[in-house]
C-alpha cells in the first residue's frame, strides 16, 4: 500500500522539490527542475519507478519528524531498541547544481541502517548505467541525465540497484550526496554536505524571518509562505502550482493532472499573500515573470506557461505508471494551457493595482502593454470560456469569468491619470455594460444569488471569489444570498465542493474530494459578512487538515479523511494564508499587530486583491 498523500515531506531549493514518505523514502524527484522528468516516480507507481529508501533496518523502528524551522530542512529522529539516530534530508543552494542531500548521525546507542538507491530515468521508465568512479563515487547515466552520487560509505550494486548497510553509534555520521548533471559534460564537483546544510539554513532563517507576525497564526502562516517560496522557480521567479504531476481528485478516478507548471491565476494569488506579507522582492520578480510569460499578441494569452514562460505544454500520457493507487491515467504536460479563461485579464490587472498600492513598481511600458491587453478583452468579453476550473465540456458564460472582466475595467478605470482622461472614461463605460449584463443574465430570480453560468439555476464556488470583490457592496442582499447558496448546495461535511461534478458541466466522470480552497474562501466571506464565530471555527478545522509538518493538498475526503490531488497545492496554502489575514485584521485581538492598512478585507482572495 503506498503512503498516503498527507504522509509526505517536501524538501526543495527553489529549482525543484522531492517528496520523502515517513518511512524515509524519496518517492518522488524532477531534476533539474520541477517539470523535469521524474528519475524517482515511485510516487506514481511502486519502487521499481525508482525511490530512494534510507532508514534503520529494524522493522520496528518509530520516527518521529519536523522542520527546522522557517526552512524546507527536514529532520527525521529514528528510535530503535538498540538506540537513536537523526536522518536529516534537504535539497542543497548550489548555484546551478541541484540534487539532494542525506545525513545520518547517531544520537545514543547504536542504530543500523540501510539505504537502497533505485535511479529511474525518464518517469521510471529508463535504467541506467551505473558505474564506479572511485570507492565513494557512483554515476548513473541513460540519455541526457547524469546522477553523481557520492557517499561516506561503500554503495554495491545488487539486483538493478544500489545498497548500502551500515550503523552510527551516538557521535557518528553517514553522509550521501547525490547531485544531476547532462551527461555530456563533466560530472558535477563535489559539495561539503556540512556547509550545504550551513547554508541552505541561512538560505530560509533570512527568508522565513521575514514574515509578518500574525499572533496565533503566525506559525502556519509562516510555513505555507515557506512552501509558496519552495515552489518558486529562482532563476525566472515564476511559481508552480505544485511539485507534481497525476495525484489523484478522487482515489481510483481519471482526474489527474500536472500541475509543475505556473498557472497566470494562480501566480497572481501567490502575489497577493507575499505582498501582504512583505515580500516585496519575490513580488518583483513575479512583476518580471509574468510580464516575459504574457509578452506578444493579447489574443495568445495562455492560462498557464512553463516555468521561464514556454507555451508547448502538450499533454500526453506515461502509459507504464500504474497512477497512485492505481488512479490513472498519469499525465504529463497539461491541455489547459490551449483553453480560454476570460477570468486571467481581470486577475492580472487586479493584481497589478493591489501591487502598486503595496509599493511594487511597474515599468513605465506598463500601462500601454494594459491599454492593449484591454481592447482585446473588450472584444471578447461577450464569449463564453473554459472558466476557472478549466472545464472540458463545452464553454459556459461563467459568472465568474464575466466579474474578471468587469473587474479589469473597472481597475483600470480607476488607476491614476489627467482628471476626464478619455481612457478612464471608455474603460468604465465597459465596466458599466460588464456588469449591467451580469446582473442581468447571472443572477437566480427566485433565490436571488449569483449562478455559475447564465441560464444556470446552480452555483459555484468561485462566486465565493465574486462576493469578495466590490462588484456588489457587503451589505448587498446578493451577496448574503449567495453565500447561502453555497452553503446549501455545496457545502459537505464541513468543506466546500468546487460545484456539483454530476452535472456534467466539465465533461469528466463525476467525483471529487472537497476543495480547500474554496473553503478558505468561505471563512473570508464569513468575515465580510461579519459571521466571525464561524469564520474562526471554519479556518481552525480547516488548518487541522495540515499534516505533521503543516502541508496541504488541493483536496478532502471527509469520509476517508485523506488528503487528495497534487502535494503540496499552492492554491491551498496562498487561501490559508488570505484567510489568516482576513481575520487578523478583523479581529480586536489582533489590532496592535504589524497587519497591512490595506489588508485583504472587502477584497477577493488571492490574485483578485485589487
């Protein structure tokens, strides 16, 4: 039986990330970077995918498991009958290098160990030729991929892989390194584990240090925040929406996608929760990012891009992975990335504004790159879409899409310029007319809340984003009365489902776990609404969904009481992080601390904020 999803670590250097289960096994690595073919995917399938497993030989032994704080360091104690010992896991800041890093040390007695190194080029699909440089170095080689492996004690090869038996009694330590490389150059130099350790805490003690107290949240802030920096991309500063690829939406089910790529929408939510935070510089970046990723023609406007902003993410599928728990099948690239999401012009524009009242500057080409982007939009906005949730039946007229839209305008309208500027003028008329036509087409005449699509009598959880907005005022009974709404039709065991999948409206087979987010975005509603005994009670038994280690997946099942889809979900831990402020600045005991005077109250979550 493989772990569950929520049984997992994440360890990462802002280049890609590995997921090690509690029995200390790596199941799960892209080098050299996140959308990178995996050479551990036993994730996906079993240990002949390649892992890497390290821990104490006795069956019995307990772990026990944290982060050093602030960091993506991972610490594992093992306790045997016959003493302790610490195994600590990390992926090194080496400049281009990238790989991870293993050390073993005895705290008491003596500990036995073994560690079996299974490499699995190409998803697990591709066997390489290991060799031995020296009696502490290994390489494994197949196609373009290198793995240098280097080592404190023997590796031998036996049965297609590499093992190693050995003990630490207190004092002692083992040390693995294992760094990739193209296998046309060089191997990769050699790296001190005990000054990449070093640093790589310096690394996240400055970054983490800097996060806004946020009183008693401030800890589960502070870890989704180091998360979000952990899917970060350093090289281009673009933000992926997670570390992998066909964890499953529903156990068994075919809904699984790869979610290794950056998502517009959802990079622009990460800003608004790093802003809000503080984090000015990783803002700037974002800025730097989606302006290369979006440059050319508004009418190519994608939904998603690779991590330097490639636009070829054709999916195709791993035939040879079984899928985790047999959910297949697996999928590699992402067809969403040739849809049509209205909603993207709206969140970028809103994002750019809640940026410049946060300080971040925008280039001075900035706002004739906006005028072009919006006489495209201006021409489109009567379409119907794909939506936000990247449905794959046929286009709807999403109500959330058309606020987008709405909201687009109406930022721009309200950006800074002459007094009767014609541009700020035209961009409200459309604003006036976006909206008109929503209210008009999108709203339930006997329940009087939004819908998910004109002509619907459902709703949807992104209208949850919609009331959020100043599209209708708080005190607008609209708005109340889609809460309700939501909380009739969607609302489940406690937990907000994205929309009812029996539908049929996205084309797929129905089933799906609730959707986290969502449900953060349910206890900011409870804020605006002023329902703060509920808001409170939502976010704590949302948060008690964080695993040991305080990460999220996108999805729950409250009847299995598993996390489901891809791990960790950046989208999860930006609504936690929202929702944390949200309240904070709400609540009276939170009024002396260092929260935004213009903090996410009133606005929608993430990329929205405007």
């Amino acid at each position: 039986m493989a772990p569950r999803i929520e049984d997992y670590a994440m360890i990462g250097n802002c280049r890609s990330a590995a997921l090690v289960s509690r029995d200390g096994s790596i199941d799960w690595l892209c080098l050299p970077r996140f959308d990178a073919a995996a050479c551990f995917a036993a994730l996906l399938g079993d240990e002949d995918h390649g892992c890497w497993q390290l821990a104490p030989s006795d069956g019995e032994a307990r772990s026990r498991r944290e982060y050093i704080d602030g960091s993506l360091v991972l610490l594992t104690e093992w306790q045997t009958a016959t003493g302790s010992a610490r195994v600590t896991d990390f992926m090194p800041f080496a400049g281009d290098q990238v790989g991870v890093t293993r050390i073993v040390e005895g705290i008491e007695g003596r500990v036995d160990f073994e560690t079996l190194l299974r490499i699995r080029f190409d998803y697990g699909n591709a066997v390489p030729w290991v060799s031995r440089i020296d009696d502490d170095t290994l390489t494994a080689v197949a196609g373009p991929d290198l793995v240098v492996v280097r080592s404190t004690v023997p590796l031998e090869g036996e049965n297609m892989h590499s093992v190693a038996r050995f003990a630490v009694s207190a004092g002692e330590a083992a040390t693995f390194t294992m760094t990739w490389g193209p296998s046309h150059l060089a191997p990769p130099d050699a790296i001190d584990p005990r000054a990449a350790l070093e640093q790589s805490l310096a690394f996240w003690e400055d970054w983490s240090g800097r996060c806004l107290g946020m009183g008693e949240w401030t800890d589960i802030v502070r870890r989704s925040l180091v998360v979000l920096k952990g899917l970060s991309y350093l090289p281009t500063g673009g933000i992926v929406a997670a570390p992998t690829t066909s964890l499953p939406e529903w156990i068994g089910g075919e809904r699984n996608w790869d979610y290794r790529y950056c998502w517009a929408r959802d990079a622009t939510f990460v800003l608004s929760a790093l802003v809000n935070a503080g984090y000015h510089d990783e803002a700037s970046a974002w800025r730097d990012w989606v302006r290369r990723a979006v440059a050319g023609s508004p009418g190519q406007l994608q939904v998603l891009y690779g991590l330097a902003g490639e636009r070829r993410l054709e999916e195709y599928e791993l035939t040879w992975l079984p899928g985790y728990e047999g959910s297949r099948p697996v999928r590699v690239g992402n067809a969403a990335s040739s849809q049509f999401q209205l909603d993207i012009f709206g969140e970028l524009v809103g994002a750019f504004a809640h940026a410049v009242r946060h300080g971040v500057a925008l280039q001075p080409e900035a706002d004739g790159v906006q005028e072009v982007f919006l006489d495209h939009l201006a021409s489109i906005w009567r379409e119907p879409d794909e939506g936000i949730w990247e449905i794959r039946g046929e286009p709807r007229h999403f109500v959330h899409s058309k606020v987008m839209a709405w909201l687009a305008f109406q930022r721009a309208s309200e950006q800074p310029r002459e007094e009767g500027s014609p541009l700020s003028r035209r961009w409200r008329g459309i604003a006036d007319e976006i909206r008109a036509d929503i209210l008009a087409k999108g709203v339930d005449p006997e329940r009087g809340c939004l819908v998910q699509s004109y002509g619907s009598t459902e709703v949807d959880a992104s209208l949850l984003l919609v009331t959020l907005t100043d599209f209708l005022p708080p005190d607008d009974p609209r708005v109340a009365a889609t809460v309700r709404a939501v909380e009739k039709d969607l609302l489940v065991d406690g937990f907000v489902l994205r929309y009812d999948t029996r539908s049929g409206v996205d084309g797929l087979p129905p089933g799906e776990g609730q959707f986290l987010p969502c449900s953060f975005w349910l206890v900011e509603n409870y804020v605006l609404l002023g329902r703060m005994d509920e808001a409170r009670e939502l976010f704590v038994r949302l948060v008690g969904l964080t695993n040991d280690l305080g990460l999220l997946a996108e999805e729950y099942d409250p009847v299995s009481k598993r996390l489901l889809g891809n791990f960790p979900q950046a989208f999860s831990h930006v609504a936690l992080v929202n929702a944390a402020y949200s309240l904070a600045r709400r609540s009276s005991a939170t009024a002396d601390m260092h929260v935004s005077p213009e903090s996410t109250l009133n606005q929608p979550s993430p990329g929205v904020r405007a």
